[in-house]
C-alpha cells in the first residue's frame, strides 16, 4: 500500500510539472521519425521549387504514357482502374427532392422517364453529338476521363454550345475533351502566386481560369514555353456561372490543383522490374546455347599435327570435333533466371496493388487463395472503385447532367417552369441523380440469387437494391415483367393453353392418399376446364356489354 501511494504521488508530482501553468496541460512525444540517427542520418525532405515540381510533373506524365505503350503490366493496371470504376458507363436515373419541389408522384414519374430518353438521345446517339470530335460517347467519355485521371493526374473538358440546334438534333450542348499535357502554367508567369499547375485562382483558391497550351505544329509542350503560346480559358460563364471547363482530379495536396499520376509512387518499381525480366530473358536465351568448354591440358597442336593459332573454334551444327587424350567436353550450365525470380516479379505486383488499393490479387487477375480469401480482396478492391467512381460522378457526370438538365427546361422538353428552376438551388432538387454502376458479377451466382431471395423475403433488401447492384433500373425490370405476364395471358386465351410455368402446383389434399397418376392428370384437366369456361364466360359478358352501349 505504502508503495502504492509513493508510485501514485510520483506521478501526481510528474503531472504539475509538465503542466507548464494552471489549467494548460502539455503533452508532447518524442517523434522517432523526425530524428537523424540510424538510417535516418542521411534522410534529406523531398521540398523542390516551383519550376522544379513543373518540370517533375511533366516527366512523370510523359514517363507514365511510355509505360503504359511499352509495358505490359502498366497497360493492364490502368485499363483495369478505368473499366472498375466506369465500365461501359454509368446510367442516371433522377432522383428529385418532389416533396421540396411540391410535386407530385406522378410527375416524378414522367420526368424520369423524359431525362433518360433525352439522356440515351443526347449522350448514346450513334452520331455521337456530346463529342466535339464525334468519336466517343458519353459512356466512352466516361471512361476516357477516368484514364486520363489515372494516367496524367487530372481530365480536362471545355463545355461548349453549338451556335443552334437542327432539324438533326435536340441540344446545342457538347464536350471538348482537353489533352491533360497542355494544361500547364506558362513559364514568364511561373512565380505567380496566384497560378498552380496550369489553374489560375482567386483569393479564396477557387479556378478562375486554366491556361491551356495552343496547338502548334509539332504540338510539343515545352516547361520553357511563355504566355503567348497558350490561350486563357475563363472557368464560370458570367452570365451563368456555370462552369466551362470540368476537370476531374483527386484533392490530396490542398495547394495542387491536379493530382498526381497513379503511377507516380511506383514508377520506378515498375521500370525496375521491366529490366529485371529483360535482364531474366537475356540470360535464358545465353543459357540455351549450350556453350562448351574443353576440359584437359592446353594443346599447341590439333588432331591433324597443326599449330593451333587460335584457342576459340567457331563451330556450325552437327560438327564433330576429335578430341585429344584427357580432353573432355563440359556444358556450361546457368540457374537464369534463379529460382527466387518469380518471388521478385511477385513482390513487385504486390507494390502495385497496395499503390493502388486493388490488391495483388486483382492487379495478377489470378486467385489462387481460398473461396472467401479471394471474396474478401474483391470486396475490399471494391471499396477503392467506389471512391473513384463518387469522384467521376460529383466531378463530371453530375455537372454534365444538369448541363443538360438546364437546357431541356430552356428547350421545354421536360415539364419545369423554367423561374422555378432557378430559384433557391432548386437546379440541384431537380437534377439530383442516383448513378447505376456497372454490376460487380458475382463469383457464385446461385449463392448471390439466393441471398437476394432471403433478402427480399426478410425484407433487408427491396427490389430497387437488387436490381440496383445489377446496373439496372428497378421500374424497367417490373414494367417488363408486366409485359411478359400480359403478353402471355393474351397468347394463352388465343391458343386455349397454359404456359407450363403459370400452371398451379398439384399436390393431394392427403399427404398419405396422393392417389393415381391419372387422378391427379383427371385433376389437372378439370381446372383447365374450369379456366376455359371463365374465359369464355368473360368473352360473352364483354360482347353483351359493347350491344348494350
């Protein structure tokens, strides 16, 4: 007890003294990290100049365009980030806010399905109108924003209109996709405090305008090139205050206004690994020759008594060369590319997927581990496409979308006062939008259909969330099943048949008298009897209905 009391009053004393004053406490910790012993002593802090960091940024991308030509395993990482996070596109279903808005459901119902319609219109025409260079789509748009993203750290488009609208299409609305490269800042403004990476901002940093590199004839962007070889791209229309340019990047470093390459922190593990199999093959190809040596005494003279000049002999195939007493032929042998190359080459991946978030699973596309093992890496690399997909959305589908929205109610394509739309942010009540991704695919799809069925049943899961996890819209499926059902009731009153699947289950009243196949076929006749003569019951009263009237 004594010792106790003496522990407990060391530490009260300990406690006054590092408070410092009265009722300040300070506690602070010695930060291993920041010390310089160890390996540590030599530790030098990555800070670089502004023209530096230009000029850093403009490697790295070119370097990352050379992987992704010229590696494999580089091509196959971005092209997988790009079809996990927008697939073959994204579908918007509108959500709006009706009871904010003070409409009815009736009227949701039609304005969703007049947005899709003028969606697939707009956006998945053959003619591809959204595209100012009228080769991609806005599914492929989609996808072209992730790569460029991924690639070169940010996705540049210019929002334009076109002067008016034909006969041959319903919106003036269009996109210019904007190469990432020529998003730069010129080099006589490279101190200005007010441009980052190629963004000019105002006091609070918000994008005032983009400095977009002009097209010349070798179209060769230079950290050297001035102000007079770009054109400065305004970012809001004043009348609107809309945006013109969309860009789509990930915030990290709050003083960068384009985020870095994925390929930033692994670049180097990447090539090292390129030269490592290089370097692996070289030696396989060496160790294939079959390379001899002669085991025994140096000889002056050959077989047939002459002066040997020259020790080396060049020999073609299917030569025999006689050999002198005590000489002895050894094949060189090698151990290339070593018997630890795949651990290397694997390590490497492993890099990969954790720069990524994808896990070494994913990137290898080869699951060798357990059922669940592999379930679970999939759901965790899951979790990463999510967050890439929100940024895609809030950064280009969303803004794209009221775009649209906004020029459909001008147009009077869809059933909005247009004052009303204006007012109180009331654009954001009626474009709120709700994005159906590509579904995941299911590894046991028996299993996953029988989940949903307990889902459904227990009722932790609606139809809506089932058809959502399937990229599909739930209104669609049941509007569709609708059609089926009336669809086949009109061809089995036609042809006097039942569909083997609408046909009721028989089973005996008594489970322990099932009775005779043919009862239970005398059963099954008499209710399709009984069917017919209601049919037609129905068909005489509609027929006595249409005199009387």
């Amino acid at each position: 007890m004594a010792l106790a009391r003496i522990r407990d009053r060391s530490i009260t004393q300990s406690y006054r003294m590092s408070r410092g004053s009265i009722g300040v406490s300070v506690r602070r910790v010695n930060r291993d990290g920041a010390g310089s012993h160890g390996t540590l002593s030599n530790y030098t802090s990555s800070q670089v100049t502004a023209v530096t960091d230009h000029s850093q940024k403009k490697t790295i991308s070119d370097r990352a365009w050379d992987l992704y030509i010229n590696d494999g395993a580089t091509k196959g990482l971005i092209e997988t980030l790009a079809v996990d996070t927008a697939g073959p596109g994204l579908t918007p279903i509108v959500m709006p806010m009706t009871k904010r808005l003070g409409l009815s459901p009736a009227w949701e119902d039609d304005y969703q399905e007049t947005m899709r319609v003028l969606w697939e219109l707009w956006g998945l025409s053959p003619s591809k109108y959204c595209d100012a260079t009228r080769r991609m789509n806005i599914n492929q748009l989609m996808f072209w924003a992730v790569f460029s993203w991924k690639i070169e750290g940010i996705a540049l488009f210019q929002v334009k209109m076109y002067p008016d609208v034909t006969d041959q299409r319903l919106f003036s609305l269009y996109l210019n996709p904007i190469a990432a490269h020529r998003l730069m800042t010129p080099y006589d403004m490279i101190d200005n405090p007010n441009i980052f990476d190629g963004v000019e901002i105002d006091g609070n940093g918000a994008d005032k305008a983009y400095w977009i590199k002009k097209d010349t004839n070798n179209n060769y962007s230079s950290i050297y090139d001035t102000s007079e070889y770009f054109d400065r791209m305004p970012a809001y229309n004043p009348e609107t205050g809309w945006k013109r340019i969309i860009a789509c990047y990930t915030v990290r470093n709050i003083s960068d206004y384009r985020s870095e390459s994925v390929l930033t922190s692994i670049l180097k593990t990447i090539r090292d690994r390129h030269d490592h199999k290089d370097n692996a093959l070289v030696g396989a190809i060496v160790a294939n020759l079959y390379t001899l040596f002669i085991k025994g005494g140096l000889r002056t003279v050959d077989t047939d008594g002459n002066t040997i000049t020259e020790p080396m002999v060049e020999v073609d195939g299917g030569t025999i060369i006689n050999g002198a007493p005590g000489e002895e032929p050894k094949v060189i042998t090698t151990d290339r590319p070593g018997p630890h190359f795949k651990d290397m080459d694997y390590s490497t991946i492993e890099e990969l997927g954790m720069a990524t978030g994808r896990g070494f699973e994913k990137v290898l596309k080869k699951w060798e581990a357990s059922f669940s093992a592999s379930r679970m890496s999939l759901l965790q690399a899951s979790k990463f496409d999510k967050v890439d997909r929100k940024i895609l959305i809030d950064n280009f589908c969303q803004p794209v979308l009221r775009y649209l929205a906004e020029e459909a109610v001008n147009r009077s394509y869809v059933n909005i006062r247009q004052v009303h739309f204006y007012q109180n942010q009331n654009k954001d009540a009626y474009t709120r939008t709700n994005w159906l991704a590509p579904p995941l695919g299911d590894v046991d799809q028996k299993k996953a259909e029988d989940a949903d069925a307990v889902a459904l049943a227990n009722g932790s899961k609606t139809v809506s969330d089932i058809c959502a996890e399937r990229g599909e819209w739930w209104k669609d499926k049941r509007r569709q099943r609708a059609k089926e059902l009336a669809y086949d009731k009109k061809l089995e009153e036609e042809f006097d048949i039942t569909f083997p699947e609408n046909k009721p289950d028989i089973t005996p009243d008594d489970p322990g008298d099932e009775g005779s196949d043919n009862d239970r076929e005398n059963k099954h006749k008499d209710g399709e009897k009984n069917k017919k003569k209601e049919r037609e019951k129905e068909q005489e009263q509609k027929k006595d209905k249409g005199g009387d009237e």
